[in-house]
C-alpha cells in the first residue's frame, strides 16, 4: 500500500491538470513556448501516473478496472467484479 503522501501528491497533480488544462491548449496552439514553460510542472498531464483507486499501488495497474493486480485478484475471486470469473479448464 502506497503512503498517503503519495496518494495526496497524485491527487493533487489531477487538481492542477484540470486548472490548467485550457491555458495549456490555448498556449500550445498558439505555439507560446515561453509562456508554457512558465505554468507549474504538476500542471503538465505527462506527470501523472496511474494508481489503483483502493491502495495506491501504481505497478501492476489495469487500466479497464482502475485498480492493481492484486486488489483485483483478491475482488474478483470474491465475486465482487461483474463479468470477472476465474478460469478453470
């Protein structure tokens, strides 16, 4: 499980993605270098990562679920997912 920090610290990266998400368009449009390179860093969408929505874990993340391998082993073998079943043959 991923320390709060980090979880604060990406949800506070999503924030300002979103704050900034118009100027940033509009500036790169306008091929306005200068100006772009003046917003925050944690402005930038590149800086994000993908973390699981119940832990925190950010390798071994599924995108189509939002969540890690783990959570979702542990969800699906509980039934808990729809559609989720494990294999057998």
């Amino acid at each position: 499980m991923a320390k709060e920090s980090v979880k604060a610290r990406q949800k506070k990266r999503e924030k300002m993605v979103l704050k900034y998400a118009k100027k940033r368009k509009f500036l790169k449009d306008s091929q306005n270098y200068e100006l772009l390179q003046k917003l925050p860093r944690d402005a930038s969408p590149v800086r994000l990562r993908n973390r699981c929505s119940i832990t925190g874990r950010c390798r071994g993340y599924m995108r189509q679920f939002g969540i890690s391998r783990i959570v979702f082993r542990n969800m699906a073998s509980q039934g808990l997912i729809p559609g989720v079943k494990k294999a057998s043959w």
